[in-house]
C-alpha cells in the first residue's frame, strides 16, 4: 500500500499541484500585465506576454478543478492565497512596481490568516477527500 505524506490536511502531492497553481497564477498575471497595452496590436512584440499569460490562465483553470476535485474548497482557498504575496514580491522584482509599507503590514496579515486557517481542523470529514 502506497504511504500517502500529508502537510497538515493536504496530501503532499495534491500540496505540490497548490504550490504550482500559485506559480502559473503569478506568471500569468505578470506575463499579461507586460503585455496589455499592446493586447490588440499585433505587430508588436509584447503582445506575445499577453497571449502567453492568457494560456497560462487556461491551463492553470483546469489545474484548479483537478485540485478542487481533491481537496475541499475552505482547505484549497486559503493555501491557494499565497498568490496575495507572490504577485506583490514578483511585480516589485519583474516590473519594477512600488508597494508602499501598509500594503506589506496586510501582506503580513494575510500570511497570518493563512498560517491560522491552514492550522484549523473541520468539525465533520468530507466524503470527498
């Protein structure tokens, strides 16, 4: 019989696809950031990003449903909001964006919430895990 490695509630495995999900998210989001302004001119070479981040998009839709399939929805959210930090760290180190001290201090919160809820267990197991 397979051993199945858990981090708290979540099969490593099915963690692993939540950590991937929040990558291609981060990517799609910085790749059609670089490349609105020129989404419809495509004679320019940035339109490229756009397209590509839309893809990503696409992709990363049923990489969502295989997870949800797997896992329950209040586990997968919250794990899944890591994006909340990896879009601000991204967009300051790729697309050289400002982010003000207050907007770290709720990036702060954000991961304490997600420390918090990720340490919650539910009352009734779903059937479906």
């Amino acid at each position: 019989m397979e051993k199945i490695i858990k981090i708290g509630q979540v099969p490593l495995k099915i963690f692993l696809f939540l950590i991937l999900n929040d990558l291609f998210d981060t990517s799609a989001q910085l790749l059609m950031k670089k490349g609105i302004h020129y989404s419809f001119d495509f004679a320019h070479h940035d339109c490229f990003f756009f397209w590509v981040g839309v893809s990503i998009y696409i992709f990363n839709f049923f990489l969502w449903m295989f997870i949800l399939s797997k896992i329950n929805l209040s586990v997968a959210l919250p794990l899944a909001s890591i994006g909340y930090i990896l879009i601000p760290l991204a967009s300051v180190i790729f697309l050289h964006e400002h982010i003000l001290p207050t907007r770290w201090i709720g990036l702060v919160l954000i991961v304490t919430g997600i420390y918090f809820i990720s340490k919650s267990q539910p009352k009734a197991q779903d059937n479906h895990e």
